[in-house]
C-alpha cells in the first residue's frame, strides 16, 4: 500500500473513532506509521487529509450506486438470491 493511501486510511480510522478535527497531526501520523514530514511530503495540511478522505467516500459510494443500477450489486438490505426472479428495471423512471 502506498504512503499516501495509508495515511487516507489511517485518517478514516482515526475520524471514526473520534471525529476528523480531533485527530491531530501527530495522532495521523503515528497511525499511519510515516513521520510529519513524510505526511507533509504527501499533504499540504490536514485539511487536504480530510478532502482526499471525503474524495475517496465520493468514489465508493459513486462506484456502489453504478454497480446497483447495472444490476452488477444489490441495494443495500436487498438479499441478491432473492433478484433472479425479480424484473429489471426503474419503477422510478418507468423503464423496464
């Protein structure tokens, strides 16, 4: 895993257990196991930190919503034996 990844997840880990403005930048960089200078080397600020997390949730949550409506995943809470039977389709939009 690169650096820069590792410190996107360490930062998620970290935000989810307290919170992202509570986690300071020692607390990141101990987390990720890279010193402050190598996490500056990839960041300019914490708050750069933050954005690429909140990017990188965008990019999941825009992968998982394209994979459900190519019928490739099922929605959330949705059993996907339970979708060979069922019509494609949007209700929504009245597509077949």
């Amino acid at each position: 895993m690169e650096i820069r990844d590792r410190i996107i997840r360490a930062m998620k880990e970290q935000a989810g257990q307290k919170g992202f403005h509570a986690v300071t930048v020692d607390e990141l960089a101990a987390a990720a196991g890279v010193s402050k200078r190598t996490l500056y080397r990839h960041f300019k600020s914490k708050d750069e930190v933050i954005a690429a997390v909140l990017d990188d949730l965008t990019a999941g949550i825009e992968r998982r919503a394209q994979e459900i409506i190519a019928g490739t995943a099922a929605p959330p809470g949705e059993n996907p034996r339970h979708r060979a039977g069922r019509r494609r389709g949007c209700a929504l939009h009245g597509t077949p």
